[in-house]
C-alpha cells in the first residue's frame, strides 16, 4: 500500500510477529519483501489457474 499497491487479500502474505519485524525493520528486509512479493504472484497465478 505504501507504494500504491491494493489492500486486497491476493496481495497478503500471512507471516508471524518475529517474520513480520524481519520484513519491515531487519537488516535484508529488501531482500525478504521481494520473496514475499514473489511468493504471493506465484500463490495468485496458481489460485487463478494461470501457467507460472
């Protein structure tokens, strides 16, 4: 959403708290939100039927 994205649940990730502060606030936390961002097109192209 800070980037201009949707609040929408195909767009969300479930983590836990420690995971959570590791994306927002830990020292690769780039690196994590770009496998998480992977992560959910992957989990929506699949729900969608789409081909990976």
């Amino acid at each position: 959403m800070a980037e201009g994205g949707r609040d929408h649940p195909v767009q969300m990730v479930a983590l836990c708290p420690n995971c959570h502060a590791m994306k927002e606030r830990g020292s690769k936390r780039h690196a994590l939100q770009a496998i998480l961002r992977e992560v959910a097109a992957d989990a929506h192209r699949r729900w969608n039927g789409s081909p990976s």
